[in-house]
C-alpha cells in the first residue's frame, strides 16, 4: 500500500469503549489479522478502514487519535 500523498487533516480523538494502549494497538494491528495497516516511523500507523485512507496512533493513557486526508470525516 502506498501511503496518501495529499494533505492530512489534524489529528482528532477516536471514541472507543476501551482504552487501547500503543502497545495493544500494535497487536491489534499487526497481529496477524489486520493486513491493510503499516506502522510509521512516528509510531503511529497507516492504512484503510473502511475503504478510507487513515492513520491510527494510540496515546500513553490508552486514547487513540486518527486522522485521514484533509476534507474527510468520521462519519
């Protein structure tokens, strides 16, 4: 997968019912059963969810904040 060249949009928290600490969300996402996400040097992580070019990185007290290419939304 190439990652998106264009302008992404402000990193924005992700709602979840459970926190994910940034070594959780490591096994979540390169645990063998997600094959569509690459960490980044950054640590956070690239890939597509639900058809949607996005970036993923997951907060010391358990937050995740994504973000995805400008003009994009959560919905």
């Amino acid at each position: 997968m190439q990652p998106f060249a264009g302008v992404w949009s402000e990193w924005q928290p992700l709602p979840l019912a459970d926190a994910l600490s940034p070594r959780v969300l490591a096994e979540v996402l390169d645990g063998g059963q997600a094959f569509r996400w690459q960490r980044r040097p950054d640590e956070s992580w690239s890939g597509v969810w639900g058809g949607f070019a996005a970036e993923l990185r997951g907060k010391p007290h358990g937050a995740l904040e994504w973000r995805g290419p400008a003009g994009q939304t959560a919905d």
